[in-house]
C-alpha cells in the first residue's frame, strides 16, 4: 500500500487512474494460465508513483518463479554498427538470410518488418548517411543511432515530436550538449540534402535533439539475444569472444518504468528478436514493487555504486547496498 502523499501525487500526474497508464503501455500480454486465449488477461502489474525512485512497477497478485510477467515491443530500436549486415534491420533478429541483400539496402527478417519499417525507412533510405555513420563510428556513438530513426518516425508522422517526454531525462553537462550539436549538424544536413521540407524539420533543434539523448541515455537497453538453437549458442559464443554480443539497442516505454535493484526480483531478457520478456526471478506478492538490476549484478558493491551513480545519476539505496554485499 503506498502512502497516501504518493497517491496523492500519482492523482495528480495521472488523474484518470494508474490502470489507464499501464493499460496504455501495454503493447503486450501476459501468459494465458489457464484463462480463454482469445481474451488474455491484462498482465499483473500496475504503474505507481513511489516515496523516492519517482515510477515504479507494482504486482496486482502474487507471481509465480519464472513467470512471463508481460513482453514489450520497442518505442525505438537500431542494430549495433557492428551488427548491421547480420540481424533485421527493424526487430534485430539474428541470422537473418542473405539472399537477394545488397548494399546499400539493409536487412528485414521478414514482410511484416519490412512493412513496420516503413514509418522510418521510407525517409531514411532517401538520405545519404555516410558522414553521420563515419562521426559515430568513428567516436563510438550508438545512441544517436536511435535519435536518426526517432527523427525519420516523426518526420513520416508515425509519431509526434514529444513522444519520449514522458521517460526521466539524464542530466547532460555544457560539453556533452556541445558535442551533440555535430551530430545533429550531420543529421539535419543529411535529411536537408535528401529534399525533406523545412517546415518538417523545425522540431531537429538541438533541445529536441538533447532533450531525445537524454532519455535515451539512461533509458535503452543494450541488446543481447538469447537464442534458441545450437547455431544461435555458438554465434552468441563467437560474439561474446570480440566482445560484442549486443545486437542493437532500443528504448521501451513500460519497462522504463522499473526501478532499480541490485538483488532483483524481475529480469528482462531477449530470445530472438528485440520484443523484451520480463521474467519473475522468485516469487513476488501483491502489492510488492518488480525491479530489474541494470547492470552487472556480480560486480561488487563500489563498483556498482559507482556505475549507478555515473550512469544512471543514483546512489542505490537497496537491501543488498544497505548490508555491504
Ligand atoms: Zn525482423
Ligand atoms: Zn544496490
């Protein structure tokens, strides 16, 4: 039960109730368990406003170890540099066919992603992209990766420009703003050359542009497939040896909303492709908060202080933080 100045506050950020919110969010399901699968039932969680960590997710009914809580397509995703001739072009599927690929074209797994990605692709592949991949590789950049294809979403008018307002922001510093302002350069001036109007480009400013790496800062998920077959293991394997198992990145709004926990009780993982499964790691009860770790639960205590605090802009006040583990 949270107390009653959260509630308070939580009327009054979303005063049509928190089950709107986290309807809303829901682009998924939960496992079926039993009920008619024509009609899932709505997975059991709810979005709240907690005491300290701002939103929070919270279990309606007890969960089961192992339950599929609920899945989550992306807001946004991109393949890594490095990944961008091997997985799908739109849901970063792994081992995808190379028939009939040729540059420049890029990867889809499938008609139905090839379909999807035409709120963005059909205003991307007009422009030419070279100086904006050559600036980010060359600095190791992926996330202005995902501010291009954002910007092409709301370019072709699939989404609005405000669209990833509702995440929590990093805090950016004078220096990292001003080196954003190359890579929006870049960006603007390829979109320019490839004949987009003017008037569709006057949200491409550098506090739409800051405002978007914010978010994105603190709020993607680094990619890594879990895979299914034998091939996949051995891929999996090959890539971890290079030290890039990450697929590509994506920005979700839902699991957004999970807090932080160095000993959690929930993970997100990924089998084939970038839809994300939040999984129960023990059981959970009702009313209690579902948190993910967001980083490398192994690592000891300084150092995942330090992390959180650097990354994530936090000081983790969690159980095992607390007993020095
Ligand atoms: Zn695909
Ligand atoms: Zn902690």
């Amino acid at each position: 039960m949270l107390p009653l100045l959260s509630r308070r506050l939580a009327q009054r950020f979303f005063p049509h109730s928190n089950r709107l919110l986290t309807t809303y969010f829901f682009s998924t399901t939960s496992d079926h368990r039993g009920s008619n699968p024509s009609r899932p039932s709505p997975p059991p969680i709810q979005v709240l406003l907690t005491e300290s960590a701002g939103r929070g997710v919270f279990a309606t009914r007890s969960i089961e170890p192992g339950e599929l809580i609920h899945t989550a397509k992306p807001f946004v995703s991109h393949p890594s540099i490095s990944s961008i001739d091997k997985v799908c072009y739109f849901c970063l599927k792994n081992s995808v066919r190379r028939l009939g690929f040729q540059a420049p074209e890029v990867l889809f797994c499938s008609e139905e992603c090839r379909e999807q990605a035409k709120g963005f692709y059909e205003v991307e592949k007009e422009a030419d992209w070279s100086a904006f991949v050559a600036h980010c590789r060359n600095r190791g950049l992926k996330y202005p990766f995902l501010a291009k294809r954002l910007a092409c979403m709301v370019i072709s008018g699939v989404t609005s420009e405000d669209s990833l307002d509702i995440l929590q922001p990093a805090r950016l510093s004078a220096e990292m703003i001003s080196q954003m302002e190359e890579e929006l350069c870049l960006l603007r001036g390829a979109l320019e050359d490839s004949g987009v109007k003017d008037e569709q480009l006057t949200f491409l400013n550098i506090e739409w542009y800051a405002g978007v790496l914010a978010r994105i800062r603190i709020n993607a998920f680094r990619i890594e497939l879990a895979g299914t077959s034998y091939d996949d293991l051995l891929a999996l394997a090959a890539a971890s040896v290079e030290s890039e198992a990450a697929v590509g990145n994506a920005v979700y709004l839902l699991p957004s909303f999970y807090n932080h926990d160095c000993d959690p009780n929930t993970h997100i993982v990924w089998v084939e492709n970038v839809e994300a499964r939040l999984k129960a790691l023990r059981e959970i009860e009702a009313g209690e908060e579902l948190r993910i770790c967001y980083i490398d639960a192994s690592m000891d205590r300084d150092a995942r202080q330090n992390l959180l605090s650097n990354g994530f802009g936090f000081e983790c006040n969690c159980p095992r933080c607390m007993s020095n583990d």
